[in-house]
C-alpha cells in the first residue's frame, strides 16, 4: 500500500527540472563562484551551466 501511494505521489510531482545551458550570451565561468560577487557563498545564487552563467539567480543556498 505505501509503495503505490509513493509511486502516485512520485508521478503526480513530476520530474525535478533538468538544467539548461543558458544562451551564448552568458558571462563564460569554469564554476559557479565565477557568477556571483566575490565571497557571496549564500542567499539567491547564479549556476554556471555548460560553461556560462545563467541569467537569473536559480540557486538559495542559506546563510548560517
């Protein structure tokens, strides 16, 4: 009974998003430290994706 509640729920949630690279038009990083303010390693953040950097901030890592 609660594997197929799982499975229902796990089908009914969907997938998690699949990271996209961003458009050429994206600042070039080797990783994400390389798309957001110097020491800024919490809060809203940018992802480096396929070697640029995304548009928007799609990361919230919290702060301590």
């Amino acid at each position: 009974m609660r594997l197929r509640f799982f499975v229902l729920a796990l089908l009914l949630g969907g997938c998690p998003r699949e990271l996209e690279p961003p458009p050429a038009a994206g600042d070039p990083c080797v990783e994400t430290a390389d798309c957001n303010p110097t020491g800024l390693t919490c809060g809203e953040l940018r992802l480096c994706v396929g070697g640029r950097c995304e548009e928007g901030r799609s990361l919230r890592v919290p702060c301590r």
